[in-house]
C-alpha cells in the first residue's frame, strides 16, 4: 500500500501537467501574464526542463520510496507548495488559472495523505517530516528565486 502512494505521484503529476499544458492547457500564457517581467523566460525549452526535472524528481521518489523517506516525500511538500502557487494564480487573476483543479483536488490531498501515513506508522519521525517539508520547499524556492531574479524592467 505504501509503495502505492509514490507510484500515485507519479501519476497526479502527469495528470497535473496535462491539465496546464494540453486540456485545458493555457499554463505558458497565463504565467506570463502572471509574472510579466519575466515573460522572456517562459520558453518552451524552460516549460520541458522544468517540468523534466520535475518529472524526474517523482520518479526518483518512486524508486527510492522508503528507502529514504525524508528525500522521497520532500517531492510530496514540492507538490503541494505547487498547488499553494496555482490557488495563488487563480486568486491574483480572479479566474480559473491553468493546473488549479487537480492542484487541489490531487495534489493536496495526496501531499497531506502522504506524510500521514508515515508519520503514523512513525517511520518518519517529526524532525524528518519538518526537514523533509523544508526541502520541498527548497525545490520550488530555487525556481521562484531564479524567475524573480530574471525579470526584466519592460
């Protein structure tokens, strides 16, 4: 059953991008309109590094699993931290914003599912689902960071 949780984030992520990306699709423009100053970014080139990276990112966690359980659910806060930004999106433009619907009816749920069951059954202790928590967060800290800097004065 455990095992299933990381193969299920897997596959919410895919279910994830297809939303932003192929139906309803939309996520490149209305991140520009978003971010404006750093339009000049959104490549499709950054949209396929970003989401590789991403996607390799819960591959990983699927494969290392409970081998290393503050890395494998760090992929899990990344998740949910995204779907905090997508609400966000949707707030800032008062409209449906591209990601926002399996956000929070995938990506919520199954990041707070998932740190439940370990931290439950106390194979991950506090400290580790704190660390694991910050790490996540990390992931998406690093890009926000990079994109805020980038922007241009237009």
């Amino acid at each position: 059953m455990n095992d299933l949780i990381f193969i299920s984030l897997l596959c919410v992520a895919l279910v994830h991008i297809f939303e932003e990306y192929v139906y309803p699709g939309g996520f490149t423009k209305a991140l520009k309109n978003l971010i404006p100053k750093a339009a000049h970014l959104f490549t499709p080139g950054f949209h396929v590094i970003v989401n590789g990276l991403f996607l390799l990112l819960c591959l990983s966690s699927a494969i290392i699993a409970k081998a290393n359980l503050v890395f494998s659910l760090s992929v899990f806060s990344l998740i949910f931290v995204n779907a905090l930004l997508h609400i966000r999106g949707s707030i800032v433009t008062k409209s449906y914003y591209p990601g926002v619907i399996s956000a929070i009816l995938l990506y919520i749920p199954l990041a707070i599912f998932a740190y439940s069951v370990f931290l439950v059954s106390r194979e991950l202790t506090w400290f580790e689902g704190i660390f694991s928590v910050l790490l996540g967060m990390l992931y998406m800290g690093v890009l926000m960071c990079y994109v805020l800097f980038s922007q241009q004065d237009r």
